[in-house]
C-alpha cells in the first residue's frame, strides 16, 4: 500500500468515528478529483460544485455501508456519479432522444489531427444534449448499456442508440474544428 493509500486509511477511520477534521481532510484530498468527475456530467462549473457536495454528503450519511471491498476512490467516485444521475432525473429535459435525426448530426470524415487539450474536449462534451451527454459520460465511466438504462430510466437499446448519436455529433464538432483549423491556415 503506498502513503496515499495509507493516509486515505487513516482519513476514512476518522469518518468512521464522526471525525470532522479527518472528514474535512478528507474532503480536501479528493474533492478535485472528484470535481471533475462531476464536471463531466453538469452543464457548468456551479452545477459540478452542487453534484460534489451533494455527493460528499451522501458519502459521509453512508460511510459504514462502505464494506472495504475495492478501492474507496472508487466507491466515492460512484456515489458522484449516481448523484449526477440523479440530478438529471429530477431535471430531465423535455426534448426527446428521438427528437433528433441522424441527418441533423451526420458525422464527418475529419477528425483533429492536432491534438486538443483535455478541456477543450470536456467542453465539447459538455455542448451535447444532457440526455446524450448523460450516456455518453456513463459509457466512459464503463457502465454496459443494460446499466445505463436502469440508471437513466431508458431501455438499452435506446442507450446505445443515444451513444451511437452522442459519438456522431462529437465528431461532427471535431470535424467542424478542423475545418475552422484548415480555413485559418489556407486563408
């Protein structure tokens, strides 16, 4: 177990014991980890921080449920995740996914060959619809469509379809990205 581990240890047995500064440590250690979990799911930084806290408090409501099996990281990391799940249940939007036609969001054949930052494809991300942006981040995250659709409210045939279609409309982005990238060499 390397220190991080071990100080991560320590951290969670003061959770155990209703510990606030260990909780705050705590707290303070993974929450830019997990802020960017959030970041995925919410249309904005302040909706992230919300999901974040929301999930730290669900975490610390339920710290003895976590049974020591798997990394805590990830077991937090999960609960961040089913509250920005969550969230997108309680503000489903209206548009459905069928709203949509594949012909709105061909994809096309360019991708960037130059390379974007991190963020730059996170706010790509971040433009999808939250129904497509909600499976797409699911499927990253490695939850099988079967998963998705349980946590979504949608049947599993419909999540791979909302990928399929999330996965078309960022390569269209990137496409157009290269096309804009293109123009301002040429011209």
């Amino acid at each position: 177990m390397t220190t991080i581990d071990n100080r991560l240890n320590e951290m969670w047995a003061g959770c155990l014991n209703d510990d606030r500064k260990q909780q705050e440590l705590l707290y303070r250690t993974l929450a830019p980890k997990m802020l960017a979990v959030c970041m995925r799911y919410a249309h904005d930084k302040d909706e992230a921080q919300d999901i974040l806290q929301e999930g730290f408090i669900k975490m610390f409501n339920n710290v003895h449920k976590y049974r020591g099996e798997g990394s805590l990281e990830g077991w937090i990391r999960r609960i961040m995740v089913h509250c920005a799940i969550s969230r997108y249940r309680k503000l489903k939007p209206v548009v459905l996914v069928e709203d949509f036609t594949e012909d709105n969001y061909a994809s096309g054949h360019g991708y960037n060959e130059h390379g974007l930052e991190e963020k730059d494809l996170l706010n790509l991300v971040r433009k999808l619809p939250d129904n497509y942006r909600s499976v797409f981040n699911l499927s990253v995250e490695g939850y099988s469509h079967q998963e998705i659709g349980q946590a979504l409210g949608m049947t599993e045939l419909l999540s791979r379809t909302t990928l399929h279609r999330a996965r078309a409309i960022l390569k269209n982005m990137l496409g157009q990205i290269t096309a804009r990238e293109q123009h301002c060499l040429v011209g």
